[in-house]
C-alpha cells in the first residue's frame, strides 16, 4: 500500500517545487521493489529502471541524484562495475 504521504506531500514537492517529476516516478518505481522502503532491493540496473519508468536513463540517473540529495534513498554497488542496490528512506514514517 503506498503511504499517503507519498502521493499528498512527496509528489507536490518533488515535481511541483523541484522541478523534478522523473524523481517521483523513480521513487515510486524503488517503493515497489523495496517492499514500500521495508527491505534494501536487489542490484537494479538503471536500464532497467528507465524501462520501468518510461523515462530516459539519464533522466533516471538525474533523478537518483536528486533523491539521493534529499535523502529519500541510499545507493550502493557491491562493486565498481555492478548494478545498484536502494534503500528507500521514509523519513515521515515513525520507526
């Protein structure tokens, strides 16, 4: 189930004040492979994410800076050359 705060808050704020609507659709591409920010996801390609999203991959890699930046996500790689892994930040949400 998607948190309301996702749609109420988060959308109006990333595309609307930031400009930036590719970050809301990445955000929610990652909830739904993060069990809604529950669990770390396994290695997602970014042309897979660009395929899910129906955006650019550099619209996809702009766009994990952006959440990124605003703390909304966490990106790692196991190596160099692999593809990332997300963490998905609730910062709203009471642990």
């Amino acid at each position: 189930m998607l948190d309301p705060y996702v749609v109420d808050t988060l959308m109006p704020d990333l595309v609307g004040h930031d400009r930036r609507p590719s970050a809301f659709l990445v955000y929610l591409y990652l909830w739904r492979h993060t069990n809604g920010g529950r669990s770390r996801s396994g290695e997602i390609p970014l042309r897979m994410i660009a395929e899910g999203t129906g955006v650019s991959k550099r619209a996809v890699q702009n766009a994990l800076r952006t959440l990124a930046r605003r703390r909304l996500i966490t990106v790692a790689h196991a190596t160099a050359t692999s593809a990332q892994t997300f963490l998905v930040h609730r910062p709203w949400a009471r642990r």
